[in-house]
C-alpha cells in the first residue's frame, strides 16, 4: 500500500473514532437537551441532506480543483469544528446549527477523500485497498461506539465532546503530512 494511502487512513480514522463514539447514543444527548424523537431525527436529516446535496455540487466543484490537500484540511477543520461545537450546545436550535456545519464538512470531504484515495490505489489492488478503508472504518466505528457509552456512563457528554475533538484535531495534524502527486 502507497504509504499516502496510509498516512491518509491513519488521519481519517481518528475521525471515525471521534465521530463513531457518538453514533449509538446521540439521540440520548437530543434528549438531554431537551429535544425528543423528532429533533434528533430532523438533526440528524438536515445532517445528511446536507452531506447528500452538497456532494453532488462539491463532486463537480473538485473536479475543476487541481489541489487535493487544502480541500482535504478544509474538510478536516470544520470536522473537528462541529465536534467542538456539541461541547456548546444547550438547545435544540444550536444542534442544527452543529449538524449543518458536520454537513457542510461532511459534504467537503467525501469527494476529495475518493479522489485523493482513487489516486494512489496500486494497479490490480482496487478491492483489498478499498476493503481496507471499508474494514478499518467499520472496525473503529464499532470499537467507538462502546467507547463512547464507556465515557458518558462514567463521565458525561462534555466530557465525550473534548475527546471527540481531540481526536479530531490529531487526525487534523497528520492529514497535513499528506503530499499531492505532481
């Protein structure tokens, strides 16, 4: 394996982790704040329409962007942004808010993330890279998931934001040690 695909999925997977612990319980934390079925699931709707929409555009914008990276950190930053910004949310309204910029950042990163992929698979290795991304993020979204109810079932929610968004920002760090082909 290219040893930018590597470093690439070693980034993204602090992002799966951080974004992982929150997945299973997330309705819980809509309830906390005072919302009920509905807001999370109309939280989690504007999330990924969105993602959805703004793939479509952002697919068509990246194809006329030569640079891979910055679009990349771009993403990556306002990731970690939202996931700072569940630390501050009190309300119902504050959790749109949260859910369109992960949107937004969401809608940012999946075409750069195939693209930049794509660019460095090894001839006749399509599927076990691809496999190899697919795994790892379901392997550490599923090792998240219970790290996350570890960390509200003995801390709190807070508490699981910063490590999100610690997370994050390491994830952020490596991604800026990636190098675009020439």
């Amino acid at each position: 394996m290219h040893k930018q695909l590597r470093l690439f999925l070693t980034a993204n997977s602090f992002f799966a982790l951080a974004a992982g612990m929150l997945g299973p319980i997330y309705a819980l934390f809509v309830k906390q704040i005072g919302g009920d079925v509905l807001a999370a699931s109309g939280a989690w709707a504007t999330f990924m329409i969105v993602s959805g929409l703004g793939i479509f555009l952002m697919g068509k914008i990246q194809d006329k962007i030569k640079r891979e990276k910055p679009v990349i950190i771009i993403g990556y930053f306002l990731q970690s942004l939202g996931f700072l910004g569940y630390f501050f949310v009190s309300n119902i309204v504050q959790l749109f808010i949260v859910q369109v910029i992960l949107g937004v950042s969401l809608m940012i990163q999946i075409p750069v993330f195939n693209s930049f992929y794509t660019k460095y698979l090894e001839k006749g290795k399509y599927a076990s890279q691809w496999a190899a991304w697919e795994g790892l993020y379901f392997t550490i979204t599923g090792i998240a998931a219970l790290i996350g109810g570890f960390v509200v079932k003995f801390f709190d929610f807070k508490f699981l934001f910063l490590m999100m968004f610690g997370l994050s920002l390491i994830g952020l760090a490596l991604s800026t040690q990636l190098k675009e082909e020439k």
